[in-house]
C-alpha cells in the first residue's frame, strides 16, 4: 500500500497562515508526507508505569522470601534486583514497538506501519475522518503526551480506528486541527454550548453505584491484601466486625449502612470531579468538541453531520432528583474499546434535566425552513408532546408483574411447606410481595413513559421505568424498518416498529404501539421506504 499524490498540496486552513502547519505535517509541497516516529519520550513514561508491576512482583517475592525465613536485608535486595529486570524489559519492549512505528500525514491519507513481530501497515483517507480523540492519563501528562485515536465513523469493535500512542501535546493537537480541516470562518452559533457548574456535583451520588461501590471496593481490597500475603488481616477483621454486628445488630446494621452511604457518597464526588473537571462542550465549524478530566485528560472531537440525533438519559435516582444526561447518536460511537468502560457517547455530566433538554435542542439543531423539532426536545419536559400507546400496553405490564408474583408466592408456598426452620418459612414470602409491590410500581412507570413523536427532522420515542431514555433521531439517518409482534402483541393488537440506523446502538424503538399507529408512523417517518410492504384499505367504488 502506497500513499496518493495530489497537485500542489495546499493546506486545507486557506490562506490565513494555518496552511504551513498542514504543511509542516504533510512534510512537503508534494503532499507525499514523510514518515515520522512516535514520540520519544514515551519511553519514559513506560518507565513509570512499569511501577505498577513492579509492586505485584516485588509482593509476590517478597511473600515467598519471608516464609522462607529469609533475612530482611536479603529480601530486600533480592526485590531490588527483580524490579531491575521488570523495568528494562517493558522499557525494551517499548523501545522495540517506538522503531518499528512509523506514521505519514499525506494530502489524502494518514498511514501507520506498526509491529514487532507482524506487521501492519494501517490507511485511512482523509475524507473518511469522523473524530479525533485525545486522551492523557497522569503519567502521559507528566511528560506532555497524548495518545491520538482517529475515528473513521465505523464501530470501533471492526478495528477501523487509527491510534497513534503517543505522540507530543503539541503535535497531537496540530494533527487533530489538520485531520478536521479546522479552517473555516465561526458560523454563527459556534462557540461554548455547556461548561462545567460545580453546582451540578450534587446530583453525582444519585446512582446505584454509591450504595454498592464500597462493597465492591472492600473486596478489591481484601484480594489486594491477599496477593501481598497479609489475607490473615483481611479475615480477623471480617470476623470480628461479624461477630460485632451479630453481637448488637440494632447498632451495628444502621451504622454500617451509614458508613457505607457516607462512603459511597464521597467516592461517587471524587469520582465525578476527576472525570468531569475542567468540562467544556463546544461548537467548531461543523463539529462538536467535548473536553473534561482533571487527571486524565480527554478531548473528543466529532463531525456534526454525523450525528443522527441525541438522547436523554434518565435513570430512576437522577429523575428523582431532578436530573439528567444528554448523549450523542452518532456512527462510531457506543461503548469504548478494549479496557475502557466508559460510554464515549456521553456528552455531559449528570446536570439540571432542564439544562439537558435545552442543549439537546441545540444539539438536534436548527430545523429546515418549513419544519419544527420536535416539542418534545423543545419544551423540555416533553410530555404534551408524545403521543400515549395504548391501554393494552399498560394491561400487558401488568398481566406481567401479576404473573411473576405468583410464580413467585408459588416457589415460596413450597418451600416454607419443605423447610424446617420457623424464621425461613416467614422470611421467604417477603421475596413474592417486594416482587409484586416492584413489579406493579415498574408496570405503571413502564407504561407512563410510553410514548412517541413525529416532527420534520425527528422521530421522538420514549420508554424505560428504571432508566428512561428518550431518543430524538434524525430521520434521515433512519435505513430501515424492523416490525415486530410476540404472539401476545398480536392478542393485544399490538407492535414493536424498530428504526435501524448505522449510528448509536443500531437501532431505536417505539414499543407497544397500537398496530395501524405503528405502521403509519413508519411509513410517515420515512416515505417510501416501508410503502411496498403495506396494504392499505381502499375505499369502495361508486356504482
């Protein structure tokens, strides 16, 4: 594979002095692009991060060499020469992966040569360029990286991102301008669209996570002391803190749940303040920027006509409080690659639900001359806006939660006839009825936020008791149509018509919609499409 050749190879930031940056990078009047190397100081900072297995080994050791009653001078030498080794082989290995890359900037393609072993040789046309991703961690920061990962639209699971790791800041963010052709003169309406209040860490605690977290932290931690040979500790405190609570369990169970929620609590600001500090969401000409993180750094920049909609996300504790979250629909984007976690779509933090209907509607978009968004992203609340499914969606729910509760009361009636023990034959019937009492409260909220619109660039549909998502998508970005019944939808004169897109999570329902409804809201969102599988009814003729 060998890198295109165009004319003169002009910049694509005009004539107002951006062009000899695009230059620069191109490496020539040519456009041929010379092949460049990763940044140098990256061995240093394999050099710090090796650290980290350093401690597990030196641990490990260190363990064997005290059961062997060995004296501490020599454990702590025979650490001290294993760290040596650990060190010098990441950073060979390093430094092996730094001369076998290479990486070119030409006028119609970036390219990258990688591989020790195999290699590689990774192409991707200029044109084809949706998003640009920066990202520092704390070690990366300390000797002015980033890692940049180039985005072609695609999903990142088919390996279709380009990722060069690492290069210098100031190359990254030169690489980052030139890659989305940064050029072009302000339109109106660029410029910052959200920035960071402080006051919005007190919705960071309104998640599940902050009442689960601490468990889960405490067990990392008790393999944590595990892996260092100090398990022992690890079980006299669980012990003894089991045999307090058994002891005095009208003290002990409120105050560890206190503790617990005080913790979960803290964590769940910290954890907010690290990943959300220093946020900034912005508008450039004809892309999003979206910046945040006080020690790992992230900037994400994406092409807006790339986008296909936006989406409301509301889970059960932050609608309770008031809040929510806006995300993106865009191709490409979903859940983040490899050892990442993170829901990349993610364009703010947990925020005013006010706030975040306001700046989906901006998001979304001016409308054409003729159309509307609609009402629903534009009023905020959005519920006079969306039609109601009907009664048959709300009777299925229910059906449903009635149906699992007496399975339910049905297992418990047997084992209390099986069991024993005076306290299971009690304890148990609390399963079926905090089934039931669940059940009936998810049926209702299920059903309540049921709903749908149809405006002149979007398909609105809500859905969801515990999260509740509503989703604007663009109706252009809309392929194709998935019509569904199970054979009680079709008892109910029901359906489920799916909207399949390239961008977001494939595709978008609106459930338990009436059948007639279903199929005309289709037909209406995107004429023509669904029109040869329908049949409609024609009127009688005149004799």
């Amino acid at each position: 594979m060998t890198a295109s050749h165009t004319g003169d190879g002009r910049g694509a930031y005009g004539a107002d002095g951006r062009g000899a940056r695009r230059a620069s990078l191109v490496g020539g009047a040519d456009g041929g692009g010379s092949w460049r190397r990763l940044a140098g100081r990256s061995l240093w900072a394999s050099g710090v991060k090796s650290l980290a297995i350093v401690a597990g080994v030196v641990a490990a050791l260190a363990r064997f060499l005290v059961g062997s009653d060995w004296p501490p001078g020599g454990v702590v030498a025979v650490c001290a020469a294993a760290a040596v080794p650990v060190v010098a082989a990441v950073v060979a290995y390093d430094a092996a992966r730094l001369r076998t890359t290479r990486w070119r900037l030409t006028t119609e393609r970036l390219e990258l040569r990688s591989g020790i072993t195999v290699r590689q040789h990774r192409s991707i046309p200029l044109d084809r360029v949706r998003s640009v991703d920066l990202r520092a961690d704390p070690v990366l920061r300390l000797f002015g990286l980033t890692v940049v990962k180039v985005g072609t639209g695609e999903h990142a699971a088919e390996g279709t991102d380009l990722v060069l790791d690492p290069l210098t800041r100031h190359e990254a963010e030169s690489l980052r301008r030139t890659l989305l052709r940064q050029g072009e003169a302000p339109a109106p309406g660029d410029g910052p669209l959200m920035e960071l209040r402080w006051s919005w860490i007190r919705y960071a605690p309104l998640s599940v996570w902050t009442f689960t977290g601490t468990a889960l932290v405490l067990g990392g931690l008790y393999k944590a002391l595990d892996s260092f040979g100090v398990e022992g500790i690890a079980k006299w405190a669980a012990t003894g803190l089991w045999d307090w609570v058994t002891a005095r369990p009208l003290v002990a169970v409120p105050l560890l749940l206190a503790v617990n929620a005080t913790a979960g609590v803290l964590g769940a600001v910290l954890l907010f303040a690290e990943s959300w500090g220093r946020y900034r969401l912005e508008r450039e000409p004809g892309r999003l920027r979206l910046r945040r993180g006080l020690l790992t750094t992230r900037s994400l920049t994406l092409e807006e006509r790339r986008l296909r909609g936006v989406e409301i996300s509301e889970p059960l504790l932050l609608r309770l409080g008031g809040g929510a979250r806006v995300k993106t629909i865009a191709t490409g984007l979903g859940k983040a690659a490899e050892n990442e976690t993170e829901d990349v779509a993610a364009l703010t933090p947990p925020l005013p639900r006010a706030v975040a209907w306001r700046l989906a509607a901006e998001i979304a978009g001016t409308p054409a001359p003729g159309t509307s968004v609609p009402d629903g992203i534009s009023s905020g609340a959005g519920a006079g806006a969306l039609v109601a499914h009907p009664a048959a969606a709300r009777r299925r729910r229910v059906v449903r939660a009635l149906v699992t509760g007496a399975v339910l009361a049905a297992v418990a009636g047997a084992v209390s006839w099986l069991v024993p023990w005076s306290w299971v034959r009690v304890s148990v019937w609390a399963v079926p009825v905090v089934a039931l009492a669940f059940g009936m409260w998810a049926a209702v909220e299920g059903a309540r936020s049921l709903g749908h619109a149809l405006g002149g660039r979007h398909l609105l549909t809500r859905q969801g008791a515990v999260v509740r998502h509503t989703v604007a998508l663009d109706r252009k970005g809309i392929s194709g149509w998935t019509i569904s019944e199970s054979f009680f939808q079709r008892r109910s004169s029901l359906l489920t018509v799916s909207a399949v897109t390239a961008a977001g999570e494939g595709h978008y329902d609106v459930v338990d919609v009436g059948r007639a409804e279903g199929l005309e809201l289709a037909a209406r969102a995107v004429p023509g499409l669904l029109e040869p599988f329908l049949a409609r009814d024609k009127a009688p003729e005149n004799q």
